[in-house]
C-alpha cells in the first residue's frame, strides 16, 4: 500500500452520517456529511449512504465504516438502536457492491478507539480504554496493542458496567449501568432538561460515575489511560474531567494502576471518518503503525 493510498471512510450515525476519503496518516483529503433519514423505510436510509458515497471525487482503495450497534461479528448484517428501518441490515455486502472494494465494518466506539491510537490522544499507547459519552455510552479497548473483539465482537461495551448497584433501570434490562446513569439521555430523564443545561454537581456527578466505571476498567485489565469523546463529555469539559479524575484517584489504587488518566479524545470533528477509516485500514492489515495488526 503507498503512502498516497486513501481509504472511503463512512459513518453512519441515527441523526447524520458522513463520507470521507483519509490518507494513512488520518488526514481528510475530502468529506460531505448528510442528515440520516428518519423513516422505517430502510432502504430510504441506504439509498442516502449510497449517494453520498457516490459524490467521493478521489479513488480509494478500501472501504471502512462505522456504525452503531448490535451488530454482528464483521458488520455483516446491522441493527443500530437509533435507525429503526435498520434490522438485520446487510451493511457490509451493500457497501463492497456498491464500492467494489474490500469493505469492513465495525462498532462506531470500537473503530474511535482504532482511532485515537492510530492519530489521536493515545498514539504511541498500547493499552488504553477509548470512550464516547454522548446521547449513550460507548466504548472500545486497546491491549497489548490490538483491538479487543471478543466473542461476538461486543468487547468494551463500558456503558453496562455497573457504577451504582440500586440505580436506574436500564435498557439492556440491568440496573446502575453507566449509560443508565451518565448518558446524556439518562441525565435528560433525572433533571428534566437537556444534558447541556445541567448544573455543576450533575456534571460532578457524572465525571465521578465515568471515572469510578474506568477505574474498574484500569484495575481488570492494567492500562492507565481512558480517553473520552462525545457531546456530553466535552460539553461538560474540564470539570467533568476533573471529577473523573479524582474518582480514579480513590478508587485505581493497585500498584498497576495507580495514576491512570482520563483525557479528552484527540480526534476532534472529524473522530468518526478516523474512525471509519481505521477500520478499513486494520482490515487491509496495513494500519500504522501497529494498531490492531491481529
Ligand atoms: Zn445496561
């Protein structure tokens, strides 16, 4: 693969998805971005992917995408929450016809977390947690320098660890979860107001129950850094991570993983397409520098 190389990058998300073409240093050479359809009509939603996907000026060489889940392993069929006409979707077949290109998929959490190691906050780390606290949670972890899969391609779903055992009831049908208590759509249903508006101590309180979530994290899996995107946590910004901080603080006390860190993302806007692009480059194998290389 030449350094002049571009992968076709594709996000697609419940409210608007986007298409880039990156270079493998994670530089968006080109990108457009779309509202996502809201209709049961799926068909309707693959045909706006497909036009934006279409208006791509410059030739790639693989073709990656993320989107929400379930989905199962590979992304071979799709059924994201938040795209009610996606059930059991054929995104990756759909994508390698319309493209022609060796075409991979993954969860949107897990390929921002390829990201961060390949050109955002975590570059150079081979142990790290990757996180996304917007409208739900998200996650994806790097270990010993590789994407963890795990059985169904589900691992580091950080949103249903438990931080508060007689918490909310959530919608994976547990209880305390962290995306039942820290979500910006769990934070709208405890103050009756949108997760921007919420007050000092609800931010407070959600960077604390963030970090005691990575603090358990930190101390099962020995890596000492958590790096956070997504609208709630960077709306919230310092103190957020402020709070988190101090909880790991108390609670990462192992000798491991003692100091470990909680950052802002290093990805920016244009995280999603980084993302998407990573995917496809671990699919081809020929991710930098070492990122996912199984
Ligand atoms: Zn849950």
């Amino acid at each position: 693969v030449s350094r002049d190389e571009l992968a076709l990058a594709v996000d697609i998300g419940g409210t608007k998805m986007a298409v880039g073409a990156l270079d493998r240093a994670g530089r968006v050479r080109w990108a457009e971005r779309a509202p996502t359809p809201s209709t049961p009509d799926g068909e309707a939603v693959w045909s706006a992917v497909a036009a934006l996907v279409a208006r791509c000026p410059l030739p790639t060489v693989v073709c990656g995408a993320g989107c929400g889940g379930p989905m199962d392993e590979g992304g071979e069929h799709v059924s994201p929450l938040n795209i009610e006409g996606w059930r059991d979707f054929p995104l990756r077949s759909r994508l390698a016809e319309l493209t022609g290109l060796a075409t991979y998929v993954d969860n949107d959490a897990k390929a921002l977390a390829l990201a961060e190691g390949w050109c955002g906050a975590a570059v150079g780390k081979s142990d790290y947690l990757s996180m996304v606290v917007s409208t739900g949670v998200g996650g994806g972890i790097v270990l010993d320098g590789r994407l963890l899969d795990g059985g169904a391609g589900n691992a580091g779903h950080i949103g249903h660890v438990v931080v508060e055992p007689d918490g909310r009831s959530c919608r994976c049908g547990g209880r305390g979860c962290l995306e039942a208590e820290a979500s910006g759509t769990s934070i709208a249903a405890i103050t009756g107001a949108p997760a921007a508006a919420a007050d000092s101590a609800m931010v407070a309180r959600t960077g604390r129950l963030v970090g005691r979530a990575v603090a358990s994290v930190a101390n099962l899996l020995d890596l000492r850094l958590a790096t956070v995107a997504g609208s709630v946590a960077l709306g919230f910004g310092a103190p957020f991570f402020a709070a988190g901080q101090a909880e790991i603080a108390v609670r990462s006390r192992l000798a491991f993983s003692a100091g470990t860190r909680i950052i802002p993302s290093g990805l920016g806007a244009s995280g999603p397409l980084a993302g998407a692009a990573a995917v496809g480059w671990r699919g081809a194998g020929t991710l930098d520098p070492w990122i996912g290389s199984s």
